[in-house]
C-alpha cells in the first residue's frame, strides 16, 4: 500500500526504496545482517540506472545510510503523512533518528551479474556479427518519453546527414540542437563523435542505448513507455521527413526498436515495439490518427490493430529486468 500510494504520486525509485529500507528488517542490509557471520554472497541484477547497489532491491546485503528525518520529508513532498498506516508512524517514530554507526559488512560479496551495459554489450556483439557497424551510446538514457523521442530523432538525422555529401547546414543545425538536447538531459558519455566516425563506413549502422523513460500519463488508453517510444519516434521521423530540409531521410531504411528486457512493457503482453520512418503515413492511409492514440497514451491498441500487430515486440516473460534497451538501425537504400 505504501509503495503504490508513492508511485501513484510519482516518486522515484530512490524516494520509494528509502522508505521501504526504513520499513523492513531485510531490506536496507538487514539481509546481510541477519546472516552474520556467515559468509554472504549476493548476486545481483540492477534494473535501476547506475547500479546503485544500495538501490536495487533495496540492497538487502548492502550497508544502508538513509535517515529517519529524509523518510518523513519524502512523505511530507508527497502530500502522504496523514495517509500513512498507524503501523507505519509507529516504525518510523520507534527507529533511531540517524541509522546506527556503520555496521560490519566485511563478510558480504555484492556482485553484479547482469545490468542493462552487458545486455548493450551482447546486443553490440550479435549486430556486429550481423554486419552492423556498431556504436553503444549510453546506458543511463532516461527523461521523459516525448524527448527522449526528440533525442532518437536527432541522433537518426545526425547519423544520416553525416553520411549524405553536402547539407552542411542542416548537419549543423541538427548537431547544434541535439548537443543541448543531451547537456540538458545530463546524458554522461553519449559519444556523438562515434556516430560521425560510423557515419563514414560503409556497413549498416546499430545505435544501442538502454535506460528507462517516463511517461506522464495523461489519457486512459493501454501501452507501455517502450511502444510509446517507438511511436513517438515514428512521428518524430514522419514529420522530419515531411520538412523540406528532410528528404535526405528517404534515402535510408531506419528501423527504431524499444523494448523491455522483462519481456513486459507496462501492463501490456508486449514487451515493446519497432518503428520505421514510413508507419506514421503508412497508418494514416489506413486510417489511423497516431497523434490522437498518443495523446490518450494508447500506444498498444495502436500497435495491435495496426497491420496486425506487426510493429509489436511479442517475447513472453523472460524471467529476468535489466531496464529497456533502444535499438537504431540505419541502411543506405540500394546498400546490401
Ligand atoms: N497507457 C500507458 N502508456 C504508456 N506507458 C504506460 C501506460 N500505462 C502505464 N505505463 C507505464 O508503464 C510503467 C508501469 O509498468 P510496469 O509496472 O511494468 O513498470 P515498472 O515496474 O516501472 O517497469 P519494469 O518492471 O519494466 O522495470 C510505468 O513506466 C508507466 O508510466
Ligand atoms: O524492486 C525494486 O526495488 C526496484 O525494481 C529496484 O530494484
């Protein structure tokens, strides 16, 4: 109850999980604590960005430096102190105030044996088995999902100009407009030099990111942040293409896919979905209003009633969460 009633009110994965910390007797090291003095190994898949160890999970074999006092501001930003169980004041009025002086954690081994990177890295792998020429841009993407589609947008154009002779102008332009772009979303490591260097080769290009969007809901229609994505970029692409600067687009086959590694996108079967730059105009000729299902967040019945769900990234459950990855392939027309 706790938990749904912060994340309905669009608390972060920190906010929410030093409260649980604080609420548990195995969350925040208690784990690790209640084994001592056995030998604790913890082997760990992060689905939260960074792999913050103290975060994932609520790091149950991890030394917890979180206050009584920051619980309660977290509650009071949140509007929630008064909607909280007596249980829950009882707990956090009956801790100490600051937690107890480091505590020993010398017999815990904390390992991280899968992230969202290495899923990136084996991704890299199998593209450039594939032939691609591959660049890994960052796996610390978040923000919210409209600019996030903007940056994939920009980065496609960026690419494409870079291997087009001629538009100098326009290459600036966009370069121009996606450098800050990535100044504000604070995105460390994004390597736009790669993306001019692939631009230069002459294989396919495989962009791969990974991290995890939000979506501020604002309609009641059924999708997930993934297939919003990729719908959003659809539409991005559709009207960069329609501009007059943007017909260069048309000499590329582009393919844009988000997905979850979960294999559940939202409350969704889908575990996301792929675009390309013909499906916005494409589905308007079907008689689909793209804009209309994204503002009412209904990304998956889109997808599903459009060519027959074709676009959908159908995997099942896969039993494990390392985040989203977001996947770019980019092919000169007529280019084997
Ligand atoms: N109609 C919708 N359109 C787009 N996104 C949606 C919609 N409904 C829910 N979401 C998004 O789906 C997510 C909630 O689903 P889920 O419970 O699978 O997420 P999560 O637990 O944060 O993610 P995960 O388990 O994949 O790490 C949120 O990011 C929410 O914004
Ligand atoms: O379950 C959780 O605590 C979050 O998914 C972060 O790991």
């Amino acid at each position: 109850m706790v938990t749904k009633l912060l994340a309905s009110r669009g608390a972060t994965i920190q906010e929410l999980n030093t409260i649980r910390k604080a609420l548990s007797l195995l969350k925040g090291g208690g784990l690790a604590q209640s084994a001592y003095p056995a030998q604790v190994l913890s082997l760990i898949l992060s689905d939260v960005i960074g792999d913050p160890l103290d975060i994932i999970a609520s790091g149950p074999t991890v030394a917890s430096s979180h206050s009584i006092q920051e619980c309660f501001q977290i509650l009071t930003t949140y509007n929630l102190l008064s909607d909280m169980p007596e249980s829950v004041h009882t707990v956090l009025s009956g801790s100490p105030v600051e937690q107890a002086t480091q505590k020993d954690f010398s017999h815990v081994h904390n390992v991280v044996i899968g992230s969202n990177r290495l899923a990136l890295e084996e991704a890299k792998r199998q593209a450039e088995d594939m032939g691609y020429f591959s660049v890994l841009l960052s796996d610390t993407v978040c923000g919210e999902v409209s600019t996030i589609a903007r940056l994939y947008c920009l980065l496609i154009q960026l690419t494409c100009l870079s291997a087009t002779a001629g538009n100098d102008l326009l290459k600036d332009k966009v370069e121009g407009e996606l450098s800050s772009l990535v100044a504000k979303l604070a995105l460390p490591g994004l390597h736009l030099r790669d993306i001019l260097r692939a631009s230069q080769v002459e294989k396919p290009i495989c962009l791969l990111a990974g991290g995890e969007t939000t979506v501020q809901l604002r309609g009641n229609g059924k999708g997930g942040r993934n297939q919003e994505l990729a719908l959003r970029v659809a539409l991005e692409l559709h009207r960069a293409r329609a501009t007059a600067d943007g017909r260069f687009l048309e000499k590329y086959e582009i393919v844009f896919l988000s997905g979850g590694t979960d294999g559940q996108d939202g409350p969704t079967e889908a575990a996301g979905a792929c675009c390309s730059q013909e499906l916005v105009g494409e589905a308007e000729r079907e008689g689909f209003n793209v804009e209309e299902f994204l503002n009412n967040n209904d990304s998956y019945t889109f997808f599903v009633r459009f060519q027959s769900g074709h676009h959908l990234l159908m995997t099942g459950l896969t039993g494990t969460n390392v985040m989203d990855l977001h996947i770019v392939l980019i092919r000169a027309k007529g280019r084997d």
